[in-house]
C-alpha cells in the first residue's frame, strides 16, 4: 500500500489556502507543507507574535492574520476583511480538555472554538470558498456525545474530555450537514474532515500539571510527530476526495501512521442530529449558511 507523505503533495502554485491555528502544532505543520509547495498560506491565529513567529520558519508565500475563535466579533472581522477566492478553508485550530471557561460570547470554550466559531468563520468565509471546507476532528469523538439541550455545560457537571469528546463530535456533524447543503445546493465546494491520530502538540498541555506530566511521559512512548499527524489534514486539502470523507492514520486503531479513508461513529453519521445542531449552532451564533452557493 502507498503510504502518502508530503512528498507527494502536487504543487499547489495559484491556490489559496487558510489554516486556523497556524502558528503551532498541526496547523503549523499544515501551513509550512501547503507554502513548500507553492500555496499562498493565510495563518490565522490568535498571537499575531506568535503567527509572525512561525510565518518566519517557513518557504513560500504566507500571511499573518489575526483571528481568536473564542470571540465571534473577531470571526466576523477576519471574515469582512477577507477579499478575493479562497480555494482551501482548513479548520484547525482548537482546545482539549481545559477547565471549564465561557468565550467572549458565553460559550464553552471547547465547544465555543472547536466548532462554534469554526462554524461562523466557514458560514461567512463560504461564498468565497472554490473547493473546500477541510475540518479537524479526534478519534476522541467516539467517546462524544452532544446533549443538544446543554451544548454550553449550563446544566450538566463539567467535564473536560466530555466537552473535548463533544466538541469533536460536533466536527463531523458540522461536516456531514455541510456537505449535505453544498450538494443540495449543486455546489463543486466539498466538505471533508481529518483526524491527526494520536500526535504529540501543544494540544494537550493545558490540562493541569498532574496531566500535563502523564501526558508528556505517553508521548514519549506513544505519540507521532505533529508533522506526520498533519497528513490526514493535507491529505483531505489537496487529494480528489469525495465530499464528506474523513482521513486518519492508517495503523494502530488510527492512533499513527499514513492517510487513509477511516470511519467514525453512528452519531457522527446521524444525518438528523447533524442538522439539528446545525440549526442550534445557526442560533447561538447568529451566522446562517449563505444562499445559493454554486
């Protein structure tokens, strides 16, 4: 079987390319491999510092842009800003595990930036968007499960991994209704998502300095690397995907190893629970999905 690296990434000179999250992790590795290849690369981030720190590591055609997902008026003023086609929208930056805290707008910040503002920001960015929305979920959204009557932890006991699991969750129902909508509208835009497998980032170092220890100690042993847990991200960006696919590692219980199509759980391909948050998520964010795309 071939395994894909970046190696065979084709050149991608004349494309557009956003990737949230991009100053470290995953999403700096997706950037600086989109950029080698020729892509014009907007990081999207919230430290422009940080961006223009790791805009500097890397070859090619990038821009620093700042955007915090946690606030929905930030989402709205990268967007309004945004000018010209944008070929690739990659929805990565993201939060797991952290305590219980709100964003700007009173949201659980997991649910608030992994799928809330990521939602907003494609709903707004779409009408620009030529091929497609790509968005990154975990294997962790097996172990999800949305209660759509307390999206935001109001009610429920707080947990960290049940919020992560949750917003995870939310990724692959946000990409399965999208795609369902593109299509229905006769759009060529396609909606695709990746998981990265079990790779060592920065992810997973807000969690308390007992986890943070354990965790450090299991990626030693365990984890890959953030530039091969980016491929299943690069993979879904670049390769002719049906809409709606979903890319992870190959090897280990999707935990390492190469791109390949993998499968994802029975809520994760619920078509009435995908629109269902949808229609929650239009509500708590004010963003609608834009009329006739295509």
């Amino acid at each position: 079987m071939t395994r894909w690296t970046t190696d065979d990434l084709p050149d991608q000179s004349g494309r557009t390319f956003v990737v949230t999250g991009a100053n470290s992790g995953l999403g700096r590795q997706t950037a600086a491999a989109l950029a080698a290849v020729g892509a014009r690369v907007v990081l999207a981030v919230r430290d422009q510092r940080r961006g223009e720190e790791a805009a500097r590591s890397m070859t090619g055609e990038v821009e620093v842009r700042l955007l915090d997902l946690a606030d929905l008026a930030s989402v709205r003023r990268f967007a309004e800003a945004w000018e010209g086609p944008l070929d690739v929208l990659v929805n990565n930056a993201g939060l797991m595990a952290v305590p219980l805290r709100r964003t700007a707008d009173g949201f659980e910040m997991q649910l608030g930036t992994n799928h809330l503002g990521h939602f907003a920001l494609t709903n707004l960015l779409l009408p620009a968007v030529t091929d497609r929305v790509v968005t990154v979920s975990s294997g962790l959204h097996r172990q999800g499960e949305l209660v759509l009557d307390d999206l935001n932890w109001e009610r429920r006991r707080y947990s960290p991994y049940g919020a992560y699991g949750q917003s995870k969750l939310a990724n692959l129902l946000f990409t399965l209704e999208l795609q369902r909508r593109l299509e229905a509208d006769g759009s060529p835009v396609r909606a695709l998502a990746a998981h990265p497998g079990y790779a060592a980032t920065n992810l997973q170092g807000n969690q308390g300095r007992v986890r943070n220890a354990l965790m450090a100690v299991t990626n030693r042993l365990l984890a890959q690397s953030d530039a091969q847990g980016a491929l299943p991200t690069l993979h879904a960006a670049v390769v002719d995907l049906p809409g709606g696919s979903y890319v992870g590692p190959d090897r280990f219980s999707e935990m390492r190893g190469h791109p390949t199509l993998v499968g994802r759980s029975a809520a994760a391909s619920d078509p009435v629970l995908a629109g269902l948050l949808w229609d929650a998520s239009e509500e708590l964010t004010g963003v609608r999905y834009p009329v006739h795309q295509g």
